[in-house]
C-alpha cells in the first residue's frame, strides 16, 4: 500500500514518470534520511548553499570576486550552524523562564485547588467507612444514599475567552497534582463528542489512569486497578479544560456514571469554565447537576499573565535578545486588539527571535551574553571574525554615530557589544523604578515599556526636559509638566510628587531595591529616604488628626508641607534624572542590530498571513510579482500577454455579485485576442468586442481560447475566490470576495 | 486610534463593495446572455485543448521559484525551530515545496500528502511516518506488534516520544494543499494537528483557499500547527490540483446530461433499467404532465414483473433520486409525481441508447 521511493536515491521532482504516479497516490515518501556522515555533509551542503547564493546574489558581486565569495559562504554555513546553536540556547532559557513564571502565577490557586481535593478525598473516605471491606472491593457499583454519591467539582474560571490559554495552565495543574501524589487525568472537549459517546472519555480515563487499551470500555477495569494497594491511598482527579466546549449529554451521562461508581472510585472532577457560574446549569441536565458538590477557584486574567511574562522575558534577566519599540507595540497591538492570548503572545516573541537569528549575522555572538561575563568571550569571537563580518558590523545603520577615531578591530566591536548588556542592564533597573511609580496609576507594563522604548520620544523627551527644568527654574507656581501632556512617562513624573506620604515611602523602598546595581543612583535614593525618614521624625511621623487640623491653621503647617513638596519635588527629579541617564532605548546605542529585533514587518507576515488580500494582490498585480517586462508597460490595462487568471478575475470585478459566464467569455476572449498595439483599456463597449472577432489570430483557435478559460476559472475555482453556477443560476458563477 | 479608524475604513469598504456588487447585479449588466449562445467546441476537442495548453511567462516563474530557493535556509531552520511551514500566494507550490523537501531536508525523512485529492486515509500516512521514524531511532521492532495494527491514538502517541536520544530528529510531513477537498473535515484536521504538534513530526503545507485559515481555532494555530506564515506567490499552474475539476464550458447543455445518465444507468442492474424506461416511456408519452404518480410506477413495475414490493422500487428509486436521473414534484392534485429532469428529444436519444 505504501508507495516508497529508493532510499538511498531521494527523487528529484523533476523525474516526470515518478511525478506523475506519486500526484496521482494520496499519498507517498519523498525520500527516508539520509543518513549523517558528517565527511560527507559539510561540503554538500556547503555547495548547495553556493549555488542558492550565487543565482540570487549575483549582483552583488564581481566574477573576479569569486573565489572571496565561496570562502564566505562557506564560513556562512559554519556561522549558520553557530546561529541555530545560538538560537537553541537563547530560545530554551526564554521559554523555561516563561513556564516558570506562568506556574508561579497559578500557584496559589493550585496549593487551593490540592488542598480541597485533599479534603473532597478525606470527605469520601470518611462515607466509605461506614461500608465493609467486601462492599468496597467488590467489581460493582454499590446502591447507597444519595447523598454519598456526590462527585465533588472544582470550577475553575478562567476569565478567558480563547481556552487556548488554560491548556498550559490546566496541565502545569495536572503536573502540580500529580506531584502532590494524586492520580490525574487530563480531558478534552473531544473525549466529550457525541459521536463517539461516553465510551471515548472511558477510554481515554483507562489509557491515562491504567495505562491500558482495552477492547471494551470498562469501567470495572479501573476499579480493579483502583484498588490495588498502591493505587488506593489517593484521589482520582478528572481534569476537563474546557467544559462548556463538551457535549452535554455525553458529560452529564459521564456524571451519573460516575455517581454511582464514587464510593469505589473516588473521582474529584476539576473543570474549566469560561463564562459565569451559570454554566453548568445550562449545559446539564438537572439530573446530572442534582450530583455536583461544586467548588469555585478562579485563575488570574490573560492581561495578569502578560506583565508577569512582560517583567520577567523582556525586563528580567538578560536573554541575550532583545525587540526593538515597533517590535514591541505590534506585541502589544497584537494582544489587546486582535487576540488577547498569551499562547500568541509567546509564540510571537519565539518567531520573532527565530527570525533574528536567520537573518541576523552576526547574531551568534549573543551566545555569549548569557553568562555573566562576557566580554572574554566576545572578544574571544570578535577578535576571530573574518573580515567581511567586521566590515558588516561596522557598516550598520546604528554605527553611523559611532566615534570616528574608534578602530574598527574586533576589540572594539566585543567592548561595543559588552557595553549595550551594561546599559540594558541599568535600562532594566531603572524601567522597573519607573514601573513601580507606574503602578500607582494602574499602568499596564506593556504601555509604560513601549515608550521607554521608543527612540523618538527619547530624543523628544530629552528637549522637554531641558523646557521643564528652564520652567521650574523660572517659578514654581507654573505646572511644569503641562507641556508634555500624552506622555506616559512624565504623567508617572508628575504624579509622584502627589503621591501620599507612605506610598512614596513604600516606592523608595522598592527603589533601593532596583537601584542596587547602580552605585551612584543607589546613593540617592538612599539620601533621599534618610531625607524622608527626617521629615517625618521632624514633624512627629504621621501625624495625627488632631494634631493636623490643629495646625492647619496655622503657618508652621504651611512650612510643612512646603518642605514636604521639596522631598516631592526630589523624588521627582531623581526619577527625572535617572530616566534622563539610563533609559537610553536600545535602539539608540551602537552595534544594537545584533541583539535587536526589529523587523516589525517580517514578524506580522509570519504570524498572520492574509490568504484572502495577499491571493486577491497577486492576481490584480501579478506583473509586480512576476517581473515580467512583456505586462509591466500597460500599467492598469489589461495586456493579452498577462496571466489568464489574472485578466479573468480583473475582468470579475466589474460584475456585480453574479457573473455572467457568457459575457464574462466574451470579455475574456476579447481580451486575449486583441493586438497589443490596440489596447486601449480595460472599459470597452460590446460593440468594439464583437469587432475584434473579425481580426482573431488564426492560432488562437476556438478550443484554445474556451480551455484557457475553463482552466482559469478552474484556478479562481481553487482559490475560492469562485462559485460554481448551480442549477438555479446555471449561466451565472458568483463571485466570494468583494475588494481587498 | 488610527489603527482602528483605519480597521473601519477598511470593514466599510467591505461592506460598501458588496452592496455596490448587488446593485450591480439589478442593473447595468444584465445581459442574460446563455452559455449555449457561445459557439462551444466538442468536450474532447475542449480537453485535448486544455491538456496541451502552454504556460505564459514560464521564463519568470522559474526565475521566481529560483528566488524562494534563497529561502529554504530560513524555512529549514524555522522548521527545526518547532515551527510548522505555511505557504500561501496564487500558484501550485507542489514543485516549489517538493524541490525545499528534496534539497534542504535530505537528512530527515520526508512523507507528501496530496491533500488536492478526494479521499486520503491518514491512517496509512501515520504509519508510513512511524516507520520512517523507528528506522531512523533504529528502534528493535522484533518485539512489539507492526505499526499498521496499531491504533491511531497509539501512533500518536509512538511519533510525540520524548526527545531523548537526539534532539534533531524528525520526519517531515509535506501536504500539498491541507485545505483539499479529501481533508476539509474537522476531524480530519484535529487529526492532522495533533499529527502536526507531536515532538518527532514537522510539517510543511500550503493553502490556495481565501478562506482556509477557517480551518483552524487558536488552539491549532497557535499550538499544535504553530504555522510560519510564508507569502510565496508562484503562477505556476495548478495542473495536478485542479484535474478533478469540471471543465466549465464542458459540463453544461443537453447532451451532457444525457450522457451522464446513460453512464449511470448503465451501471445499474437490468431491473432498474427497465423500471426508469417505464418512467421515461411515460414522460415521453404524456410530456405536458407534471410526472408520473408513484402508485401508477408501481403498478405497471408490477405487472411487468420489475418489482415485487414497494420497497423494492423505493431502492430503485433512492439509486435514480441519489443520482439526479428522477426528481420528484407536487402534483395539482396534491400527490408527488416522478419525472425526469431532461428534455424530451434528450430522453428519447436516451431511451434509444439503453435499448
């Protein structure tokens, strides 16, 4: 039945014969492994790579360069090679720290969840003792009160549309109870079908719990393995991620089935919803509702999950990868308008540094910048940079700024390098000083770091700056941040000097925490709390009701606070000055391109493709994709040279909703056939079309014209761009999409 | 805030367009003009035509299949990546994929689907892909039970291993047109996505749909696919894909209908041959009638010994109906009335053909 080809001569697509059989089976093998030798790997494919190269990179270079050229590639595929290694480790530290951060977040809720199951369990238990052994071990159902066939149900909403989301999040459960010693199942809506009814979720229950696929499902096989002695200590938890997706009938008769075997099987059922409280009730019948001992746990929301995911991937520890400000709003973009999963959201960051690391050159070198010093290591590699790959480095766009008199040795470059984990470093401490201030005005991280970000507002924000300053000079009575309304940053400046006494406290703390790499800022903030600690022992701490409404008469009050706004007024500097000093975006320091990410377009097309507009382009423009020189001179007129489809479907769009098939021949067949030198446009009035009948090409023959069309609209047909006539319509094809 | 005026710029422009598209269909080119109008050559004449017909600008679409090839590093690599491979753009990308497959992933083994087929039993794909992959583990197999009696969840199963001994090692799945007729259905995609996500598989598709992404939800897209979007427009023509299309100019007029029957019912047992000559006999004789009363059927199928219960000719008559030959209608007088959906020169050609 399997058709295979010879394995150790993969078939060239080319061979017609083979061709031809294989589009015609459902299908086949390409070709098996090739096994690797690694003798014989490298140069293969170090040729392959020099073919690839030079029929599209011919331009570039010189033939006398040729030899240069072939050395290059083939240091390219070793770099390549050192890309992809660099990728795997850099990609693996991004996605652990992100699981673990997604767990830390949902832990609570699982240590909740652990200990009601405990409980549930010990509340079974306790029912089960009042039964003898031999009820308990025997292969049936018991019939008891019932009341003691109760299956206690954990409800947990996940504030989620998309469930996409809680797959993560009910499996890390399922490993967290499972850690706890509970037995745990996870199901899915598809076990819940009605095609295949209760016996697929039994299955599924026997595969997970006995590790077993039997030929009929039997709920007494899991009773039998249930008490075993290993096995009968602990709970049976049936996790079902996404209950309102399931089929109400096969769940709820899953629930009665499970009513009756409780006793024996103690089964604690968790399930996700989505929605509000009402949905068990609308899902199941009464019958199977009247046996739920429901529990309510409630997740944090998706927006929660990205700052966590935000603060430790982007702002944490250093990755060795970075995204660029447009990167980052597109992130953003993305998540609030379009999807609003973290799912996408990390498959994001991943394609975005999958892509950095194809396309990015010298991108190997971030390897290094995981380990806490890296400069030896830099250097190590700058220093064995073949020159061309120097020559790149400082030819980037972000070097132009750079200190002519700085050398252009692989010296300079590693320290280039080192430099920007320093200031992204002091970036980050200082970003999170900033954020702490951000949230006492509820702002979400991904706004606040979107700015910070953005090399434009850095530059403009740096001339505002030198405008407040002169303001605040000039008199204090004068809000000196009106002018820099729209800005998250200084909105966050100004609002700490109307922050209350203990949050501004509570906010130094928090700074001297993130300041600690900072000398020199730590310091100040450290001044700054003594500063504060002093104010408040001056003026007796916090003082008291009466005591304040007594002196607010009076003038010394007035001093008080005057020298209270000082302290203000500091704590607003200081966080003026430090994002004046160090929130320098990345973008905006040498050699970044080697760590940044900041193809926005790249990222966006490999995410979501847009079939329906980008095949409607393609067709309407098909000259720009084809580059022909024949179709590319007429502009918007309809050359007969062009593709057929192409002409057919921008004839389609001057018909309405329904196409006349006859007409739509006629326009095509005009279209075709018509002398170059006569083309006038795409408008033409019948009368001229049934003229041109006259002057047809002898070889374009009737059969010709009526298969070109048939196979064009086979091809619209394909595309989906096409309705078949139906026997109601049967001279009328109806068109699907309507403009781009 | 321009993002999501532009949003609703673009939604209203939809909306315009579709409303200005119905308008237009009420007024300015109705010219109902009738695909038997047009001078249409024979269907063999029109199918040698098709078969033989040439490829415009055949030089740029090889120049640009040649500009993708400066791609498959990237494609490669983003496959490694865990990333599933999702082609789209106007033209077969068959060759184009087939020719990334047998120059960039030589070291893996690769399966192709033609998902542009009718019907693909995924079943057998899975376990040509377990075997490729325990050849390439070297697993000892003597033990265990062959593959192909294996169940599909099993398979499953066998292809998700966890990576233990090598961590680049895959077996590549290539579907050609994943949004195919043969693989439409929900299930069969829930299958191929979780065949998609398993750790030892990688898959390469491509799409010719507009609206094929309605295949999928966010949990296939996003986790078990895990589609790489790549926008590569070929202009090749779709000459395998679109075999089992009709040929528009082809299908319409008399004639054809006439020959389809007669292929059909050709097909069919001499009984129930006979049983729609009674009908068509009655058609020809009272043409101005709406059809001929199911009972009257019966009955003379009876008398002539064609049927023997009225189960019997329901069984006929279920083979004609699923067929298109015999079409039911209301009668004036309330009973439903069988008739032939053909003209009357057409039924007797017909008829004289089955005699």
């Amino acid at each position: 039945m399997t058709p295979s080809a010879t394995p150790d001569s993969p078939l060239p697509p080319s061979s017609p014969t083979a061709n031809n059989e294989n589009n015609l089976q459902p299908f086949f093998v390409l070709h098996k492994p090739i096994p690797k030798k690694s003798s014989r790997k490298a140069p293969q494919s170090a040729k392959t790579r020099r073919k690839i190269d030079l029929s599209t990179e011919t331009h570039k270079f010189n033939k006398s360069e040729g030899v240069k050229q072939v050395e290059q590639i083939v240091d390219d595929h070793l770099y390549q090679q050192l890309r992809v290694e660099a990728f795997d480790i850099i990609w693996s530290k991004i996605e652990i720290t992100i699981k673990e951060v997604l767990r830390g977040i949902n832990i609570n809720v699982f240590n909740e969840i652990h200990q009601w199951v405990r409980k549930s369990f010990a509340a079974i238990r306790s029912t089960a003792g009042t039964l003898n052994s031999a009820q308990l071990t025997c292969p049936y159902p018991l019939t008891i009160d019932i009341d003691c066939k109760k299956i206690f149900t954990g409800l947990v909403f996940t504030k989620n549309v998309e469930f996409v989301d809680d797959l993560l999040t009910f499996n890390d459960l399922s490993l967290h109870l499972k850690s706890q010693g509970c037995h745990v199942v996870n199901l899915s809506s598809l076990d819940f079908s009605a095609k295949s009814g209760i016996s697929a979720c039994i299955w599924s229950l026997l595969r997970q719990f006995v590790m077993v696929d039997p030929d009929v499902a039997d709920i007494t096989i899991l009773a039998s393995w249930y008490n075993e002695p290993d096995n009968f200590n602990n709970p049976l938890v049936v996790i079902i991620d996404d209950m309102e997706r399931c089929n109400g009938s096969v769940l709820s008769e899953f629930i009665l089935m499970l009513s009756e075997w409780v006793i024996k099987l103690p089964v604690i059922l968790v399930m996700g919803v989505a929605t509000t409280i009402d949905a068990p009730r609308i899902l199941l019948p009464a019958r199977a509702l009247h046996y739920l001992e429901p529990c309510k746990f409630a997740l944090g929301s998706p927006a929660e999950r990205l700052d966590a995911i935000v603060e430790a991937v982007i702002l944490g520890t250093n990755f060795g990868f970075d995204i660029g400000y447009k990167v980052a709003v597109f992130l953003r973009n993305y998540f609030l308008r379009q999807d609003g999963t973290v799912t996408s959201f990390i498959k994001t960051v991943k394609i975005a540094c999958a892509k950095h690391f194809v396309k990015e050159p010298l991108s190997f070198l971030c390897r290094g910048l995981l380990d806490e010093d890296c400069h030896d290591f830099l250097l190590q590699k700058c220093v064995l940079l073949p020159e061309s790959m120097r020559e790149y480095a400082f030819s980037l766009p972000s070097c132009e700024g750079l200190d002519k008199t700085t050398p252009l040795t692989g010296e300079s470059l590693a320290s280039g390098i080192s430099e920007i984990v320093k200031l992204k470093k002091n970036w980050s401490s200082v970003f999170m000083c900033l954020y702490e201030a951000a949230k006492f005005q509820k702002k979400q991280v991904v706004d606040v770091l979107c700015e910070a970000l953005d090399p434009d507002a850095y530059r403009t924000r740096g001339s505002l700056q030198r405008r407040v300053g002169e303001v605040i000079a000039k008199s204090h009575s004068v809000d000196p941040y009106s002018a820099t309304k729209g800005s998250f940053i200084f909105q966050v400046i100004r609002k700490v000097r109307d922050l209350p006494m203990k949050q501004l406290c509570q906010l130094l703390q928090v700074w001297e925490k993130h300041s600690e790499e900072i000398a020199e800022l730590h310091e100040k903030v450290k001044e700054l709390q003594s500063l504060l600690k002093s104010e408040e022992e001056n003026n007796g701490g916090q003082a008291d009701v009466a005591v304040l409404s007594k002196r607010l008469a009076t003038r010394s009050y007035m001093n008080i606070q005057r020298d209270k706004g000082k302290v203000y007024d500091k704590a607003a500097l200081l966080l003026e000055s430090m994002i004046r000093d160090y929130l320098k975006p990345i973008e905006c320091v040498p050699f970044h391109e080697i760590i940044c990410f900041k193809d926005v377009d790249i990222l966006q097309s490999a995410l979501v493709g847009d079939p329906r507009r980008m095949i409607q382009v393609d067709l309407l423009k098909s000259h720009k994709v084809l580059l022909c020189s024949c179709c590319t001179k007429g502009g918007n007129v309809l050359l007969p040279s062009m593709h057929d489809t192409s002409i057919m479907y921008t004839l389609a769009q001057e018909h309405g909703d329904l196409i006349n098939l006859h007409d739509w021949f006629k326009n095509f067949k005009s279209t075709i056939v018509r002398p170059c030198t006569n083309a006038k446009g795409k408008m033409r009035s019948p009368s001229s079309k049934k003229r041109k009948h006259s002057i047809e090409p002898e070889d374009l023959t009737d059969a010709l014209v009526q298969a070109r069309f048939c196979r064009a609209v086979i091809e619209l047909q394909i595309t989906g761009l096409l309705k078949m006539p139906n026997k109601r319509r049967p001279d009328y094809v109806q068109r699907v999409a309507f403009g781009l | 805030m321009d993002v999501n005026e532009a949003v609703d710029e673009e939604e209203f422009g939809f909306s315009r367009n579709y409303f200005l598209a119905k308008e237009l269909r009420g007024s300015a080119k109705k010219s109902g003009g009738k695909l038997s109008d047009l001078k249409l050559v024979d269907e063999q004449e029109l199918r040698d035509a098709t078969s033989k017909l040439e490829t415009k600008h055949e030089k740029e679409i090889v120049a640009l299949m040649e500009s993708y090839k400066s791609q498959y590093y990237q494609w490669a690599f983003e496959l490694r990546c865990g990333f599933g491979l999702l082609m789209y753009g106007f033209g077969s990308k068959k060759a184009l994929i087939e020719d990334f497959a047998s120059t960039a992933l030589t070291e893996y083994g690769v399966v192709v689907i033609n998902g542009y087929l009718q019907s693909i039993n995924l079943k057998h794909v899975v376990i040509a892909m377990a075997e490729i992959l325990s050849d390439q583990l070297k697993l000892k197999r003597k033990s265990q039970q062959p593959f192909s009696s294996k169940s599909l969840d099993d398979l499953l199963i066998f292809l998700d291993g966890s990576h233990m001994k090598e961590s680049d090692c895959f077996v590549c799945v290539v579907i050609h047109n994943i949004d195919g007729p043969g693989l439409r259905e929900l299930e069969t995609q829930q299958i191929l996505s979780r065949l998609a996500s398993c750790s030892y598989v990688r898959i390469v598709a491509s799409i010719d749909h507009v609206n094929a992404p309605l295949l999928w939800d966010k949990k296939m897209v996003h986790t078990q696919f895990n589609w790489s979007w790549y926008h590569v427009p070929t202009f090749a023509p779709y000459k395998v894909e679109g075999v089992f299309f009709p040929l528009i100019l082809a299908s319409g007029g008399t004639a054809q209908n006439a020959k389809t029957a007669l292929i059909v019912l050709q097909s069919l047992t001499p009984n129930a041959q006979s049983v729609f000559k009674v009908l068509a006999e009655h058609q020809v004789a009272h043409p101005d009638e709406e059809g001929m009363p199911v009972n009257d059927l019966y009955t003379i199928c009876r008398e002539r010994f064609l049927v023997s219960s009225q189960i019997t000719l329901n069984s006929h008559l279920t083979e004609f109906k699923d067929h298109d030959l015999v079409k039911t209608r209301r009668h004036a007088d309330g009973q439903d009335c069988l008739y032939i959906p053909l003209t009357s020169e057409a039924l007797e050609k017909l008829l004289q053909e089955i005699g």
